[in-house]
C-alpha cells in the first residue's frame, strides 16, 4: 500500500513539473509575439503613399554599454495630406515597436524621405510621442521608454494594416 501512495507522489511531481513546463513554453510563445523586420518591412511598403520601406535592427557598442535599436526608413511615393501623414507616421511607429529583435530595444529610429515635407517629429509630437529630431525633422528618434507608455511593452501589438 505504502508502495503505491510513494507511486502515485513520484507519479503528482512529474505531472506537475510537465504542467509547469508546459506553461513555461505557452508563456514563452505569448511574449515571441512582433514581427520579423522583413514582416514589418511588408507591412509598410503596404501603406498607401509608401513607395519603399527597410527595417532594420542593430547594436551600437559604447565604452560603458551596448544599445540595441530599431531603424524604420520609408520613401515616399507622393505628398499627403497631413491628416494622411499624421496616420502613417504613428503606424510607421507602431509597426516599428511590433518588430522583434534579439535583445530589447533601447529604441527606435524613424527616417521619412520622398517628395512633400515630413515632419515626423511635429506629428510625432502631436500624438503625444515625445521623441528627439535626428538629423532633421524627417528623422526622429524615440526612446524605448516613450515607446513603452504609448504602444506598449515591447514588442507591442502588432498593428492592422493601414488602408
């Protein structure tokens, strides 16, 4: 009787280890959630106006520390209307946030070129995305802090493609 009481334990440790593994990988599933930068790459040149988009990651190396970032470039195909460009650049920022790399980003890199003037930073700013102009209103870059508050841990939602 004793043999099978100790049976049935062994048999209860296994069955909960399995369980709890199993909810490790379901976990580990949810959190792969994004895309990959040739996913993301897609979804942009998919928007109405974009010509081309690239999208990629990369590392920067610092004396102290290494960052990792997120680089979204899309070329214009025509000029838009600013409540058309208002939409793409946010969509452009969520798309970006949605793309999974190898470590966390510490953030995002956004490049606007093509006919018409994108101010990426003035409508980025009007949605409440405080971010910092690169080399000129065009470019902005946005911290993975900001990005966090406004879309969402990373990688965020993935966002519904813009018609």
């Amino acid at each position: 009787m004793e043999q099978g009481n100790s049976r049935r334990s062994v048999q209860r440790i296994f069955l909960g280890v399995g369980i709890a593994a199993l909810a490790v990988m379901l976990t580990g599933c949810a959190s792969s959630q994004g895309l990959t930068p040739l996913e993301a790459r897609d979804r942009v040149e998919a928007a109405p106006g974009v010509a081309s988009a690239t999208v990629t990651t990369g590392e920067e190396e610092r004396t102290l520390k290494t960052t990792y970032f997120v680089r979204v470039r899309v070329q214009m195909e025509r000029e838009q209307t600013s409540e058309d460009l208002s939409r793409l650049v946010e969509y452009v920022s969520r798309v970006g946030w949605a793309t999974r790399i190898g470590h966390t980003p510490t953030g995002m890199q956004l490049n606007f070129s093509g006919p018409g003037d994108v101010d990426a930073y003035a409508i980025l700013e009007g949605l409440g995305v405080k971010s910092s102009p690169g080399f000129s209103n065009a470019s902005v870059l946005v911290s993975a802090k900001t990005l966090n508050d406004k879309w969402g841990r990373w990688p965020s939602e993935v966002p519904k493609p813009l018609k």
